[in-house]
C-alpha cells in the first residue's frame, strides 16, 4: 500500500482483497490543503496530523464471502448508491494546525481512553470551560432521624476524612464513617459545606388523632398521685376510699407495683394512683408525679418527713403538680403535726395556715378521722384546675403496668386520658401493638358505663331450663366484669397486646393494622438508629479498661418479674449495687414466670469466659417445675423473692459467693527439732513444746535462724505412742510433717491457725 496521496484508486467492482488507493483529481491538485475522495467529498486536510493511507468500502466487504469459503466470488452490494469509505489514520503528528474535524475526532479519542472516575490532572491554569456550580436549590442532603457521617459525605460529594474533621471540632469525639448523627448536627455540619438539611423523617402525626391539646371539653375526674415513705398508710388510705382491703395482701405489708383505681366519692369521681414508698420505686414515683393533676403527699405524724418523702417533694416540684399534703396517723399518742409543719416549711412546702398555698389536713387511715375534709380539699383543687377533657375521638392515655397473665396473654392497665376506648379498637403503645379483646375497669364504673352493661345484659336472651338438672360444678376463680366503651379518666386494664409495653408511654387508638405496622417499624428503626448515634468507636483506653473488667468476676443475670414496673425496679438496683470487687451484667430481662429457655440462655453465658457465673433472679415470680430441674443440673442457682429488700440481699449473697475469703494467721506455740527419725513415710520429728501449744489441725512453718525455710502441715501429732489433738509447753512429742524436705535438728516449728475473713464488697 503506497502513502503518496496522487496515487490512482483501484475499481471499487474489481474483486480484490486490497483497499483502494485514493486518486489524486484536479481539484486536489489546485487545492494542496485539501484531500478528496473519488466522489469528490473533503475527507482530510494535507500536513494536518495523520496522513491518508487508503479507503475501504465498506459496503463491499459486507457482500463478500468470508476467506476460503467456496466459489469466491464477490457478492455485489445491495442498493448501490454511493459507496462507504473510511480513512485509515496512522496517526502521525506534526507541528503543522489540525483540521477541525481531526481535532474534534482526537479529543473523543483521548475522552474515551481516560479511565472512567479518574480525574485528569491540569495544569497551569485551570479551564473556564469546567461544571458549572450546583445551584442553592439543589443543595440539599436528605436526613431521616439520624445519618451515618459517610452517608452525609457521600451525599455532599465531600470526603469522609473532611466532614469527621469538623464533626470533631463540632466536639464529638471518636467519630467514624459509621457513626450516627441526628437531625440537628447534620444541619450545623451541612452549613460548613454550604447545604441545607431537608428532613424527610416519618411524620406520626398523620396516622394518629387527638395529639392536640383538649382546651374545649367536658370536665373530668382529677387524677391523683399518692406518694410519700413506705409505711406510711398510703395504701390504708386508699382501702378506706374504696372500701377494700389490698394492704393485708401485700407482700411484706409494703405496696410494690403501682395501682390505679377510679373512686365515687361524695365531692366527686376520682382516679387514685398509689405508687411504692420503697427506695427502689424511684422511678415509678417520677413518673406518678408527671402524669397526675394533684399530687397527695401523705406523711405519718409520728415519723415526720422521711427520705422518700423529700424525693416526692422534689419530684412533685419539679414537675409543677399542686401538692396536698395529708398527715396521717394523728390518732397515735406520738403524733407531732407541729413538727411536721416545721419539716415541711425546711422543703419550701408552706402550710395555709402561715400563709402559704399548700393544704395540710390531719387524718386517720384507721378510724377514718379527717377523710371527708380530705376529699372536699381535693375537690376544691380540681375545680380551681378546671380539668377537661373531651370523650370525642380516638382514645389517647399513658401506660401505668404491664404484665403477663398466663391464661390471659398481655395484660395492660392504662389511663385514658383523652378519648373513647371501645372493645375492638387497633391500639399502639410503643412498639407494642393489637385489638384491644377486653376491657376491665379497676375501681368504680361510671353511671353510662353500668346502665350500658345493665342493658346488654337485659338483650341477651334467657336459656329455658332443663328438665334434668345437672349437679353443680365447683365455681373458680370468678371472672372480672368487663365493659364495651371507657371515657376520659378512667383507668382500665386491656388485653389483646403482642407484647408488654414499656411503662410510662403514651398508647394511640390507630385506624388499621397497616397503620399500626407503619409506627411500630418507623419507633424500631427510630431506635436503632439512636442506639448506632450513640454508639462509637472504642478508643485504647475502653479496651483496656474492657480488659482489666475482664479479669473480674462477673455475675451474669437473667432477671424476670411479675410486671413491666417492677423489672424497672430490680434493674435499677442491681445498677445500684457495685463494687470493685465483683460486677453484675443484665443478660435478658422480661415479664414472666421463669422458664426452660432462660435456664439455657444463663447456660451459654457461661461461653463468655471462665470468671463468668449466670444466675436467675425473679421478683414476684417462680420457676416451674422443669425449669427448676434443668437449673439443677446445669448448676444455675435462682433466687425468687417477693420483697424488694429480700431480692438485694439475695443478689449480694451472689456477689460475695463468687469472692474468695482472706485469712488472718495466729500464732499458738512454738517446738524444737530436738532429733529427726528417718521412717518410709519421711523424718519424724522429736520435738520438745517451747512455747504455747501445737494442734493437730494447725500449720506448721519451719524457721531456721528466724529465717523461713518452709511452711507445710501437720500429718501426725504423737506422744510415744498415742494420737493426740494438742501439745502443751514443755512436754515432748513426736510430728510428723507433710513436706519434710530440708529439715535439721535445731530447727524451729512454729505452729498457727488460719481465721477465715469472710469478703464484703
């Protein structure tokens, strides 16, 4: 193939394998710059880069036979207009100017050949000819809830390392790629990239009513938390209002669950809620104060204010809840309402007497003394709060307990406090959720409520009775009376839960199951992703603290209760009991008799390392009878108490099993090695007692110029021939040592005791 481009181009009909030269025309030659093809189309410029080798037809390559195959001949092109042709580039450069056409042509090459996401190093000054900027309306990072710092990098088209840089300075410490931030310091960490946030997070409002506040409504029944130390006749109180008698019932003569019950009284309906007086209720108390309109301090005249007292008054002040403060046991010889006065003024509670706004009346839970009054002043605050509330709509309240029914499934007491509960209703709590299948009032019901009942009862229709009559069966457990539809305050027990609820939430009365799905899987991603937010990468100084925790031993604990409050409680005082000595780790905790499957769970724990011991603790609750047997086996100890106190002491004798005691040593007398006796079993000692006495249980350390040689046990403790316990001073006897290594006459056998010490955390 010849280069020169004033070579004649072969027939494009002749049948031959090789390319056509191009011809040189007369326009080519009175115009040098230009190259053109045997139709006379521009194809090239001379001198400008890559110089035409030849031109293939296209259209005749398609039409022939492939190489070797039979006849040879050429196939024809179809059609025939004008022939394809292409020019063949060596590629050879120049200092000559490109054509515009070849120019265009080698920067798509170069365009093509540049590695996808590989950015082209410049130099010199950068091109005008760049991206133009992202508009202010396009820069934006979308944030649900929360946001990994990769994910806001990755959106901002920013390095990671850029934005944990100002995370850092933002002060948040260890930050990773995969650490979590929330809506608000995605936003000030956007800003320093020049973005906004759009928060595009689950909006809960548009699947739940009643959210709003109520100002137009009906009035209601106030709802009242009683408070205050344990023993202190709050529970007396409340039996004497609803004339019952729970008190006698209560484990240990102290109230450990919260109970909430609607009274009928004289002034008006009420709701009381009774919280535990104990230490570890703490939190239970927290929440009575938050969510009632009157709080009832009751304090005992005898003992004046107590510990728990002023942590009620602190909680109940800090919530901002009118106080009333109800000074039982007046009728005892050693009531002081003066000095309870006194206690009160030192907690900024003054008394309407001397001025203040705090109603204090005297009572008497036993006799009854003062009750009346007691109720008149509560009524008299909730027509000064004017509480309303509207029985319009989906209910909306609080969850006051949980628990576990073993006939029953889940059973949930909750205070409604805005709203109509009606027995079917699709309810949330939390990331609990069901059809409410039964509704059962705890306290008196209201007048609607009972002449409702009064009139389904009236519809059903009587059963003829039977000729024959069939004998009695002996009556169980009678059922609780049930209603179809509860008001605004009104505390009610439901059941129809998938799970308990944690207490202290609020429920929501949803239209759908498929409403009900969406919560309860936006409230667990929600979780999740505040968990990953708070979570963070482990600096050097966690894992060696990590490892030296590791070396401790570690009890671990399967904890079950009979109720959602009461396993707050038991949580909350393992985490109060430590100690350097000994840690406690919560394993598994739930609502629940104790079962087989948490034996096994205790088990595995034991797979964590070798200083690990699993052990069951259980408040209210017992463990069946396989599960005990398989315990047994396994070596799991449980312990069960109904008494809050009972459980810590329990927990405590946990923690000191696993500590080793330490001994203090006495010293009892010393002898000398006057001859050694050679025998099978070693040398015999002839000793000769120089001070106290030697025992046969006692330790022997050898002593060699006030120096200790060694230190061993008595094997044998003789005189002539008879066994005896002890040795005096000055009498001989013959000992034999368990190590007799390195003994000489002259020697010095010190004999003491070991006293155990048994170890405290």
């Amino acid at each position: 193939m010849s280069s020169g481009s004033n070579d004649k181009p072969k027939s494009a009909d002749a049948p031959s394998a090789e390319p056509a030269k191009p011809a040189a025309s007369k326009d080519a030659a009175a115009s040098p710059r230009v190259i053109r093809d045997a139709e006379g189309v521009i194809v090239g410029a001379r001198g400008a880069g890559p110089k035409i080798l030849g031109v293939i037809d296209l259209k005749g390559l398609r039409g022939k036979p492939k190489p070797g195959a039979a006849g040879g001949a050429e196939k024809q092109p179809r059609g025939g207009g004008r022939k394809q042709e292409i020019i063949i580039d060596s590629g050879a450069g120049g200092d000559q100017p490109k054509g515009r056409a070849s120019a265009r042509k080698a920067r798509e090459v170069r365009s093509s050949r540049r590695m996808p996401g590989r950015r082209a190093a410049r130099r010199g000054k950068p091109s005008s000819a760049g991206t133009a900027e992202m508009g202010a309306d396009k820069k934006r990072v979308r944030v649900d809830e929360a946001i990994s710092i990769g994910e806001l990098a990755r959106q901002m088209g920013v390095k990671a390392p850029k934005v944990i840089r100002v995370v850092w300075g933002m002060g948040i410490r260890n930050a990773t790629v995969n650490t979590g931030v929330d809506v608000e310091t995605a936003e000030l960490v956007a800003a320093e990239f020049g973005y906004r946030v759009e928060d595009v997070s689950f909006d809960e409002s548009e699947l739940l009513d009643g959210e709003d506040e109520i100002e137009i409504g009906e009035l209601r029944a106030p709802v009242i938390a009683v408070m205050g130390h344990v023993d202190h006749g709050k529970t007396t109180l409340l039996d004497r209002l609803r004339r019952a008698d729970v008190a006698a019932s209560e484990a240990g003569g102290i109230t450990q669950h919260v109970g909430a019950y609607r009274v009928r009284t004289n002034a008006g309906p009420m709701v009381f809620v009774d919280t535990p007086g104990h230490a570890a209720f703490a939190a239970m108390r927290e929440r009575g104060a938050n969510l009632t309109d009157i709080a009832m301090i009751v304090v005992a005249a005898n003992d004046g204010v107590m510990p728990t007292t002023i942590e009620a008054l602190r909680q109940v002040q800090a919530a901002d809840v009118p106080i009333l403060v109800a000074v039982n046991k007046c009728d005892l010889p050693d009531a002081d309402l003066a000095k309870v006065e006194r206690q009160l003024m030192e907690h900024h509670v003054l008394s309407e007497t001397y001025g203040g706004d705090t109603p204090i009346v005297s009572i008497s839970a036993k006799t009854g003394a003062g009750v009346d009054e007691l109720l008149e002043q509560l009524a008299v605050l909730a027509e000064v709060l004017e509480l309303r509330a509207t029985p319009e709509g989906r209910a909306t309240g609080l969850v006051l307990e949980s628990r576990i029914d073993r006939g029953r499934g889940v059973i949930t007491t909750m205070l409604i406090q805005n709203g109509t509960l009606t027995r079917g209703d699709m309810l949330v709590a939390g990331e609990s959720s069901g059809r409410v299948s039964a509704l059962i009032p705890t306290g008196d019901l209201e007048d609607d409520e009972q002449d409702a009942d009064a009139e389904s009862d009236a519809d059903k229709p009587k059963k003829k009775a039977k000729a024959k009559s069939k004998p009695k069966k002996p009556k169980g457990k009678a059922q609780p009376a049930t209603v179809q539809t509860s008001g605004p305050s009104t505390v009610v027990e439901i059941s129809g839960l998938d799970e308990p609820p944690p207490v202290g939430i609020a429920f929501n009365v949803v239209e759908d199951d498929k409403a009900a799905k969406q919560l309860i899987a936006h409230r667990r991603e929600q979780r999740r992703r505040r968990d990953g937010a708070r979570s963070s990468a482990i600096s050097f100084a966690d894992r060696l603290a990590a490892e030296r925790r590791a070396e401790i031993p570690t009890v671990a604990l399967v904890v079950r209760a009979d109720v959602q409050g009461s396993l707050e409680a038991v949580e909350h005082l393992i985490n109060e009991i430590r100690s350097d000595k000994v840690q406690t780790k919560i394993i598994s905790t739930g609502v629940g008799e104790i079962t087989e499957g948490d034996i096994k769970l205790a088990t595995t724990a034991r797979q964590a390392g070798g200083n690990v011991v699993p052990a069951i603790l259980g408040f209210g609750v017992k463990a069946g009878n396989k599960a005990s047997t398989l315990a047994d086996s396994d070596g799991i100890p449980i312990r069960c108490a109904k008494i809050i106190y009972e459980l810590s002491d329990a927990l405590e004798a946990l923690m000191l099993d696993q500590l080793a005691p330490s001994f203090i040593e006495h010293p009892i007398g010393k002898a000398d090695i006057r001859k050694l006796f050679p025998t099978s079993s070693g040398s015999v000692c002839g000793c000769r007692v120089i001070d106290g006495k030697i025992t046969r249980n006692a330790g022997i350390r050898v002593l060699r110029d006030g120096a200790e040689i060694n230190s061993t046990k008595l094997a044998s403790l003789r005189i002539v021939d008879r066994d005896v316990k002890e040795v005096g001073t000055d009498q001989e006897c013959g000992i034999l040592l368990v190590d007799t290594t390195g003994l000489r006459e002259g020697d010095i056998l010190q004999a003491f005791e070991l006293e155990a010490i048994p170890p405290s955390l």
